[in-house]
C-alpha cells in the first residue's frame, strides 16, 4: 500500500526530516498500524523521486526514536506501542505542551478555547 507523504523541495527543512515527520504522522494518526510493514528504502525512494540514503536515514531516524523496527532480509515494521514505554521522551513533550499553552494564553487564547481544542482531538 502506498501512502501520502508530501515532500517540498522548497521547504528549509531537510527532506529525511520531512519524510521522516511524514510517516510518523502517519503513525501518530494510527494510518499505519503496529506491526504493518512500511515501504522498502527502494520503493519510497522511488515513490517520491529522492535519494534512497534520504529514505535510509529517515527510517534510522525513526528507529531511535521508537517509531519503527527492522527484521533483517523482511523489512521495516511499526513499531507496537506500550503506554508509558518512553518516560523520558513523553516528560519532555509535556514540558513542551506547557510552554506552547502558556504562550498561547499569553497571547489571548483563553484556557476554554485550549481545552476545547483538547478535547476534539
């Protein structure tokens, strides 16, 4: 299956780092599920006409990052989630979390609109 990751030649970001955020917003999304099979380097490689050393270093990225595992000779995998898994990791987006609220509150969005936007999620 082939899924959508758009990739802007003229966006400042570097291309692994926008096609790694692509796939794990695919994650994040739950398009792709724990355990599903994502495309070889080759294949996305090909699919959006990019170096396949981008391709690679995307997935690595994605590997630290607890996103994705790989079987050697099968292929690169979603990796199941375990809630709580990264303790560090999720500290750290919290923090996150509070400074872009607090900003927001800052600059007028009161706390209700924040929460609603919350709760929609």
């Amino acid at each position: 299956m082939i899924y959508i990751i758009s990739v802007d030649l003229k966006n400042p970001k570097p291309i692994y780092e926008q096609v790694r955020d692509g796939i794990k917003n695919l994650i994040i999304r739950g398009v792709l599920e724990p355990d599903e099979k994502i495309p070889s380097v080759r294949e996305m490689a090909q699919n959006l006409a990019i170096n396949p050393n981008t391709i690679q270093k995307a997935y690595r990225d994605l590997e630290v990052q607890g996103f994705v595992y790989q079987i050697p000779g099968k292929g690169t995998f979603v990796q199941s989630r375990t809630p709580g898994q990264n303790r560090e990791k999720m500290e750290q987006l919290l923090t996150e979390v509070v400074e872009r609220v607090r900003e927001l509150i800052y600059l007028g969005v009161s706390k209700e609109e924040i929460k609603q936007v919350l709760d929609d999620l």
